[in-house]
C-alpha cells in the first residue's frame, strides 16, 4: 500500500543502523525524475500481483495506461528469460498515451534491453534494478553519467 516502502526503509534503518531503500521507492522517485505521469507496466507476474502493482502506482499519483504480465509463478523461471523477452513484452504493452515504460521485477533480466528499447520507443524505460541502481547512486552523492543503460542513469544522476 501507499507509503509502505518508505515505513520498510525506516525499519531496515533502525534495526541496522544503515540507510536503507526500497526497490518500490526508487521506481517512484526514477517516474517522477523523469515527469512520467501516464506509464504503461510490463511484467513477469502472474495477475494478482499485476493488479497489486497498478493499484499501489495509481495510489501514488501515476495512471496506468496498460500493464500486462507473463503469468510466471515460480521467481527462478522468472531469472531464467532472456532479456528478449522483456523487450518484446515492453513493445507489447507500449501505447501512444504512455510517456515511458516500467519493466517490474528485480529478478527479469532487462539491464541491457533498457537503451535499445528506449531508442526503439522514443521514450524512457525504467527497469527495478536500473532505477534501485540510480536511486542508491544519488543518495551516495555519486553524479557520474553512465552510459548504455537509458536516460535515466545516462541524463538524471
């Protein structure tokens, strides 16, 4: 639910002592950085999960213009697809209303699909590790441009 990731990270925090993030955090904060308002979700999760995520990024202020999973129940079948795959899932769930792409899953291999697609697209793609990645860069004070891996890492650090 809304506000659950920031509650988590505080945990992690007091029970560590060590700055803590969430992976739903960093994904909010790379959709706002890059003023995505209307995005369309590509994911390897089975329906009700899908439905959880649409829910948890239109509580938090974005609309979903399509989301669409590949219906894997089993998370190492999910590190088994080749990166292919969430390219063309990304194409599939693109819509001309949609100002970027969020492929959802820290465990959907798509680090190196994410420039390639976003030429492809002409928009941003944002991937859950791509964006954790950019999100601990900033919070470290990191500012160093990284190239090949989309706008996000390339233009907002």
């Amino acid at each position: 639910g809304i506000g659950y990731d920031i509650e988590l990270s505080k945990k992690i925090e007091e029970r560590t002592g060590i700055k803590a993030l969430t992976t739903a955090t960093a994904v909010l904060n790379a959709l706002k950085t890059l003023g995505i308002k209307v995005v369309s979700i590509a994911t390897p999760y089975i329906e009700e999960l899908n439905i959880e995520e649409k829910k948890f990024l239109e509580m938090n202020g974005f609309k979903v213009a399509k989301i669409k999973g590949l219906s894997i129940e089993v998370n190492t079948d999910i590190g088994k697809q080749p990166p292919e795959v969430a390219y063309r899932l990304a194409k599939e769930v693109n819509t001309p209303e949609s100002q970027g792409i969020f492929i959802s899953c820290t465990n959907f291999r798509t680090i190196e699909i994410i420039d390639p697609l976003e030429k492809d697209l002409g928009k941003p793609v944002i991937s859950s590790n791509q964006a954790t990645f950019w999100n601990a860069l900033k919070e470290l004070g990191i500012k160093e441009r990284i190239e090949g891996y989309g706008i996000l890492l390339r233009d907002y650090i």
